[in-house]
C-alpha cells in the first residue's frame, strides 16, 4: 500500500505583503518602474515582491499586476530566490513572465488587473523577485496573494 501524507499542508494565516510580516509596517506592493534587461535575476532594479516565512515557508498563489497611472507595454519577468544573496545568478531561476499591455488610466473607466498564477510552496526563506523589461513612466504595482504555513 502506497504512503499516505499524514501532514497535509493548509496555511494557518494569510500572506499578502511583500515582507511576510503582518503587522502595520508592511510593504503590502511593491512598485516596478525601471527596466532591469536581465535573465538571470541579477539586476539592481528586480523588486522583491515576496519573501517567504524563514520558519515554515509559505505558499504563493498568484502575483496581481496593477498599473498606477498610463503606462507604456512591458513584460514583468519572474524570478525565484533561494534566499541567498539575489546578485549571485546561480540563487535566481526564471520562472515566468507575462506581458503588461499599454495602459491609459482615466478617471471615468477602470483599468485592468493582470494575476499571474504562481500555485507555489516555497521553501523557508526563499524570495521572488520581479524584473521589467522596459522603464515605465507610472510603474506596476506588484501585490502577492498567498499565506504562511
């Protein structure tokens, strides 16, 4: 007879800061403005949008993409961190990218939400970053939706 998991995992609460922190201070999104020109994860202007529980790990639904004013076409790509220093290629992998389409933001219509479905377990402490492919004048609002274990 097969193993069964006699752990099943559910989050015990949910996680949608940047920072894995629930509390006041948190940074609940994170803003992307400048074009990072990389693949590897390595560039300065990557954001750190989600940091995973150090204890426990977390689990990571979805990213939601939210243009804070007009913006220009983009792509948003996406990168996991196994918590060390995010500078050194090898502790980056690409995991994804979605595009961001021209915006044009006005007070009478609504503008859209773009989730980008990430269905992850992330171990203790490990990060996702996100990187632009062009600059954007207005930037993306990046807001992790996911909980701690």
């Amino acid at each position: 007879m097969a193993v069964v998991n006699q752990n099943p995992i559910f989050v015990r609460m949910g996680d949608l800061s940047a920072n894995n922190t629930q509390n006041t201070t948190a940074n609940m999104a994170t803003v992307a403005l400048t074009a990072t020109a990389d693949y590897t994860g390595v560039s300065a202007n990557h954001k750190l949008v989600f940091t995973s529980d150090v204890t426990n790990g977390c689990y990571l639904q979805r990213l939601r993409f939210k243009a804070t004013g007009t913006a220009t076409a983009s792509v948003a790509r996406i990168y996991i961190n196994n918590g060390g220093l995010q500078t050194v290629a090898v502790n980056n992998t690409f995991f994804g990218e979605v595009s961001l389409p021209t915006i044009v933001a006005t007070n009478n219509s609504a503008t859209i939400e773009i989730d980008y479905p990430m269905m992850l377990a992330l171990p203790p402490g490990f990060m996702v970053y996100v990187g632009l492919g062009t600059t954007v004048a207005a930037g993306w609002s990046i807001f992790p939706v996911g909980g701690e274990y």
